[in-house]
C-alpha cells in the first residue's frame, strides 16, 4: 500500500463520516457546513488521483456555488436554525435500506473486479474536458444553470411575502401607499 492509497482512504472516511453526519444532525445549517466538509473531501480524492481540473471544479461549483446557494435558502426561507425535533422520524427504515443498498454494490464491485488492478487512462487536458462539456453536454449543462437560477429566484419569493401582491389602489389608480394604514389614511 503506498501513501496515495492511504490517503485516498483516509479522505474516502472523511467523505462518509461527513456525509453520515450530513444527514443524522438535528442542525440544519450544521448538514450544510458537513456537506461542505464531504465535498472538500471528495475534492482531495480527486486531487490524490490527479485530476487537478475535476477537483477545483468540485471547490468551484459544489462547495462554493452549490452550497453557499443552500445556505442562502435556509436563510432567506427563514427556516429553523436550531436542532428541530419535530421534523424527525424513526431513522431504522433509512438505515436498513441505505445499509442494504450499499452491502449490495460493495458486493457488486467486488464480483466485477476481484481485486485486481485497472490500468488508468492518459491523463485528460483542460482542452479535452472542454471539448467534451461544450459539444456533447452543453445542453445539461445548460438546463443545470436554469435549474440553479430558478432555485435562487424561488428562494427569494417564498422569502418575501409581499412580492406577487397588487399595489392597492386609491382613487382606482396605483400609488405609492407606503407607510400607510389601511383604508389609504397616512
């Protein structure tokens, strides 16, 4: 074992623990900061593995668009910012189904490569990737973008209720009621 594969390792149980702490915390911006610690992680894996490229776009776009757009919701929905026990149910089921699910592709990935080793591929440029994101998947990249920016906009309208309300009238003309009391009086 030579001391890339530790390392790959030890960010691989960094990733999980992080991401079983993700999802088990009562805190909801405390899952937000965790998923932050996972992503890093998964970042270093990337780095270990040299792919330079894929693992500053994991920083550039998960930890710091991605996450910082989560955070910004869970703000500006004024949701709770403190353990919440309420929302909590018996966690049993999603442990049984999430512990089966991975046994099963352990297993399955233990069947497919009996431990053997797999020859790498040459190392890809920054010019192949681009290649390849701006002619064969420009179109999910694009829908990812509106996907993201209808996000940001319908965090913004379920934060403020008065946006989508009529102005009220006065006279049968929009005005200016600022500072008003209902009825029109000032």
């Amino acid at each position: 074992m030579t001391g890339a594969d530790v390392l790959l390792l030890a960010l691989g149980a960094v990733a999980v623990g992080a991401g079983v702490l993700v999802v088990t915390t009562k805190h909801l911006v405390r899952a937000g900061l965790y998923l932050v610690v996972c992503l890093g992680a998964l970042a270093g894996d990337f780095l270990v593995l040299s792919a330079e490229l894929v693992a500053w776009v994991q920083v550039l776009i998960y930890v710091g668009a991605v996450v910082v757009l989560l955070l910004f919701a869970v703000m500006l929905t004024r949701a709770p910012i403190g353990a919440s026990d309420d929302l909590d149910r018996q966690g049993w089921p999603a442990a049984l189904i999430g512990g089966g699910a991975g046994l099963g592709l352990a297993a399955l990935l233990v069947d497919a490569y009996r431990w053997s080793t797999v020859t790498l591929p040459d190392a890809g440029t920054a010019e192949r990737l681009g290649e390849q994101i701006f002619q064969s998947w420009v179109l999910p990249f694009e829908v990812l973008s509106v996907l993201l920016l209808s996000a940001l906009v319908g965090a913004i309208v379920l934060s403020r209720p008065d946006i989508g309300r009529a102005a009220p009238q006065r006279d049968g003309t929009a005005g200016d009621l600022a500072g008003s009391e209902p009825g029109g009086r000032r």
